[in-house]
C-alpha cells in the first residue's frame, strides 16, 4: 500500500524514519511510504485533516491543541522521540552552568513550534527560575534564529540539529545544555492519524508500527556512527563529519524511543507540561488521543 507520510520537519530528530526507509523495513512490510515535509502554510494536522496525508510524524501536542479548540481527535499511535530534541547555547563556555544564569538574559528560542519553548518554561520553573525574569525570542524561524545569534543578537540560542554542532565547530557557540536531558522523558513526537483510517486500514497501521519497531530495535543495536552512514542519503547536503556528530550527540541522550508504545505516565507528564504553560486549557483522557494497540500488537 502507497502511505504519505508528512513531518513536520527535515531533521536528524526524525532518524528513526530515514533509516526505516533505507534499510528497507517499510517496503519489508508491503509499504510504499513517501515522505513530504510540511510548509507553505500547510501544518501536518491539515494534512490530515484534508486527506492529503495518511500519516503524520509529530508531536502530541498538535493532538492536544486540535481537541482543546476543536474537540478532534487525531490519534497518535508510535513513538518515535522519547525525548526533547533541543540544545541551549551560549557565546562562551558555562562548564558550572545554572538555570539561574538565564534570569534578566535573552533566549533566541525554537520558532517553528511550541514543545520546546514549553519545556523550557517548565525546566526554569522546576529550577526555582520565574519564566518571567526570561527574555524568550520566539519569532525568528531558524535561518533567522542563527543569523540574529550569529550577529550578536540574544545571550542564548536553543535549536535541534545540525545547527548545534555546526555552531560548535565554527566555535560561534558553545553547548550549556542538553533540553532532552533537563527535560527528561518525554514523548516528544509520535506518528498520528485519523481515526477513521484506524478503522479503514488496520493492517497497513499495524505493518508501518512493525517496520518501526524493527528499526528501533536496529538503532538500539547499532552506534550513532552506523546510524548517521545510513541515514547518510536523505541528508545530502550536510557535512560527513557533522552529520556524525550531529547523530551520535542525540543517540547518547537515548532521544529515539526503543519500542513504539506511548506510555500514560509519559503522555501525562507532557500534558502537565502544556497546562502549566497555557498551551491547552483543560486535560485530555489518554484514551482519545493514544491507541496503544497497534504497538503492542508489533512488538509481541
């Protein structure tokens, strides 16, 4: 069957997906999936919800918002990041780092969506840091984000990879902190759908959660190096060396997740995460908006 699959964005975040797709674990399963990245106004929700994609890969988040405003439900059904993909940087190195260090600076923060920021509220609050006293930049997309920071602009800069470490080998910053490991684990992104596709297609959504879960178990196996050689091709135009880096740095903080079942006690803690931010306004059961049978089903 013929799956378009939409993320959010082109990044090595999404490892698990480009080495599905290499390694051929989803063709293994009977799948053509195609792959597109969102934009032009276009979001993975509307993707869904327009029909011009089967499947989406992101964050609960995007569920959570749509049944805060709407009252739809988008279920997610795989994990894929089981943590925050995101690095705090700063213009000189900070070896004795504390989150107090942020109080009265700026942050040139992650543009494109809200995750991130929320979690950097949530990480000052826990380290007795008033998000207030933070100057959170959060309207420069990342070509922007870099070029302000590049130009002296802001005190910090958080983004995902390969931004990180091609700033740190031009040592045009330095790394202060790892959000993934400040954060903890999280469910951070997921592949969602529809619920009448789960219903029309529960074959096709149980074979892409093998395929997924075949690579998981793969990647677990495997070092950062391997993986970044064979995520090698959906990457073209980015260094060999950075490409390396950029791979190794978010296999070591164990950012992809070993097998694709969400968890409540995960989806809970994210939940809390977007309340206590404002992102949504109520609770949402765990039930609506994860369908954890598909997973169990593949990994058994």
């Amino acid at each position: 069957m013929r799956l378009a699959v939409m993320e959010p964005f082109h990044s090595f975040f999404y490892a698990p997906q480009f080495v599905a797709l290499a390694l051929g674990h989803f063709a293994d399963e009977g799948l053509d999936v195609h792959v597109e990245t969102a934009g032009g106004g276009r979001t993975t929700v509307d993707t869904l919800v327009d029909g011009s994609a089967q499947i989406c890969l992101g964050g609960i988040m995007r569920s959570l918002d749509l049944a805060d405003r709407q009252g739809r439900f988008l279920p997610h059904f795989a994990e894929v990041n089981s943590r925050n993909g995101f690095f705090l940087l700063g213009r000189e190195p900070r070896p004795s780092f504390r989150w107090s260090e942020l109080a009265g600076r700026t942050v040139i923060s992650f543009a494109e969506a809200p995750t991130p920021w929320q979690c950097m509220l949530t990480v000052l609050r826990r380290e007795g840091v008033d998000p207030a006293s933070v100057t959170l930049l959060r309207d420069l997309p990342v070509a922007q984000a870099v070029a302000a920071f590049r130009a002296g602009e802001g005190d910090f800069l958080e983004q995902g990879q390969p931004v990180v470490d091609e700033l740190l080998a031009e040592g045009a910053a330095h790394l202060v902190a790892s959000m993934g490991e400040a954060t903890g684990p999280v469910p951070f992104s997921s592949y969602m759908t529809t619920p009448e596709f789960l219903r029309r297609e529960p074959g096709s959504v149980l074979a892409f959660a093998r395929a997924l879960y075949r690579t998981q178990q793969w990647m677990a196996g495997h070092s950062g190096v391997e993986i970044a050689d064979v995520v090698a091709p959906a990457f073209p135009g980015i260094d060999a060396v950075l490409r390396t880096r950029a791979v190794e740095r978010y296999h070591r903080q164990a950012t992809w997740a070993r097998d694709p079942i969400i968890r409540r006690r995960a989806f809970d803690y994210l939940q809390e995460i977007l309340l206590a931010g404002g992102f949504i306004k109520r609770r949402h059961r765990y039930e609506d908006l994860i369908d954890t049978a598909f997973a169990e089903r593949a990994i058994t």
